[in-house]
C-alpha cells in the first residue's frame, strides 16, 4: 500500500503525444484524435487504473519508466477481443500475480534492473525474467535469452490472466542482415534446440513452478501482427502451437507444462551426444528456474 499519489491524473494527449511523442505533425495529430477516442471509451476504467497505481508504489514506477504504458488500457492488451473493463482487469491480475509468485522484492528488482537471471544456460546465453519493453500491448514480461554482452536475442512476452492462466502473446526474435546467422549459433550452442522452441520448454517450467495454466495466443488475436523474414509474410503461430503439441480450446491453445523426452535408445546414434547434453540442459532448467524468483 502506498503512502503517496503516484499519479494525479491520467497522462493527457500532450503528455502522450507531444511531450514524449511522434515529432511528425500529420501522425502526431492522428495519434492525438485516436487517443482522445480511446479515452471516451476507456472514461470508467481510467480512474480504477490510477487507483491500482496509487496503491503499488512498483508498479506504478513501470508505469512512470514510460507512461505510454497506459495505451495498454486504452487501445489493446494481450488479445484483441478484450473490452476496455477486461483489458483493466488483466492488466490488474497480472501485476497482482506477479507480486503473489515472486514477491515484492523480486519484483522491485525487476522493475529497476529490467532483468533478473533465471538459468545460465551456457558460457554465452542466459535464460531471463524481463520487463518487456517492446511494445506494453503485448504484455508487461517476457522471458529472453541473452547473451554475455546482455544482448537480449530473444523476447517472449506474456501476461497472467484469471483462473491460473499463463498466456504467451508473442515471441520475436533477432532481426537485421545478421539475424540468420545469430539464429543458427544459436540453435548450435543450445544443443540443436531451436531459440523458439527453447522459450516454450522454459515457459513450461515456469507455469509447472508457478502452477499455472500453459496457454498460447491465436494468430487471430494476437494484439500486433508483424512481418517475418525476407518474404513478408506473417508468423503462423496457429502452427506454431501446433508444432508444441498444443491444442486449441475456449479461445486458446493449451500447452503442456511438461517438457517432452525421446528415449535416448530411439535417437540416432551420431546425435545422441548432443540429446544427451540438451537433456543436461533441460534439467539444469528444471532445476534453477523458479529458485531466483519463487517466495
């Protein structure tokens, strides 16, 4: 509970859009339109907001890091089929989750730090807890792999919502000329493990820890769409999902929270060594994953 107000109001257009905003005229006045738009449809869920804020001295810190946090509320959050009163209350479940799994300690560090080490995985990578900082309507953390120089490689973001469930709104990896060759170092220092797939075993581990419900966002709903690779064409996550074993139910796919092993027996002998050194890894997660942050 706090003890002072953190926010007195909710940032206007000026403080959004002007003050911390786009410099180009003609998209700054778009922007300005919008935002005023999604206020008259956001005006009864604003205040409780700035009520939650008030009363979490952490979370409203995120918050004051980069106020355009609040377009979460107005615009979109996690899945587009949210109404303005659901965005609120996901909002409001997943930092209350948060605290509850991870204290409010570990939350504090987070929150100043950006990141907390979950597993090192190797020499070079780590597995992380971040504040997600790509886009807040995607969620407000994500896991990343990171390397020695605190790259962050690759980010999933996701959010809690109600009834002990852990969605997964998105996962982006490396981009640029050089993102094909970071992916197959990758994928080669991770004992053949592809950096997606990685990010849903760990995600796998932190539901099991955290006795939650695994479960992925639909393509259709993803709240922000982008292109992928050289050919332009949108990720399929539907496939994706499916390629985890998934199964879509009540608007969701659902993942299994345990990780999967082939029989060594059954592996082709020249790959066995590096099944076996994945393995390694795999317990190594099970391991450490929830030690740093679990109360």
């Amino acid at each position: 509970m706090s003890n002072q107000i953190n926010f007195s109001h909710f940032p206007t257009a000026i403080e959004i859009h002007i003050q911390n905003g786009d410099h180009r005229w003609l998209k700054r006045s778009r922007d300005i339109s919008r935002y005023f738009m999604a206020r008259v449809q956001c005006r009864g869920y604003s205040q409780p907001l700035l009520d939650f804020l008030n009363n979490n001295d952490v979370w409203a810190t995120l918050f004051k890091q980069n106020i355009h946090r609040f377009n979460a509320l107005l615009f979109k959050y996690a899945d587009k089929r949210f109404s303005p009163k659901q965005r609120l209350e996901a909002i409001c479940q997943n930092f209350d989750e948060m605290q509850l799994q991870i204290g409010q300690q570990n939350c504090q560090k987070l929150v100043s730090s950006g990141t907390i080490k979950l597993v090192q995985l190797t020499d070079e990578f780590s597995l992380n807890l971040d504040i997600y900082n790509i886009d807040p309507f995607e969620g407000f953390f994500s896991l990343s792999l990171v390397d020695s120089e605190n790259h962050h490689l690759y980010n999933a973001s996701f959010t809690f919502l109600n009834e002990n469930k852990l969605l997964i709104t998105c996962i982006q990896g490396p981009k640029g000329a050089d993102a094909q060759n970071i992916v197959k170092n990758l994928t080669k220092k991770l004992h053949g493990m592809r950096p997606m797939y990685l990010l849903v075993e760990a995600f796998r581990l932190l539901a099991q820890g955290m006795n939650q419900e695994l479960v992925g966002i639909p393509l259709e709903y993803q709240v922000k769409k982008r292109w992928y690779g050289a050919q332009k064409v949108y990720f399929d996550y539907n496939a994706f999902w499916k390629e985890n074993e998934a199964t879509l139910a009540n608007g969701y796919w659902h993942l299994s929270s345990q990780i999967e092993r082939r029989d060594l027996n059954e592996v082709a002998t020249k790959k066995r060594s590096m099944y076996r050194k994945r393995y390694i890894m795999f317990d190594l997660m099970e391991a450490e994953i929830m030690k740093e942050i679990k109360v």
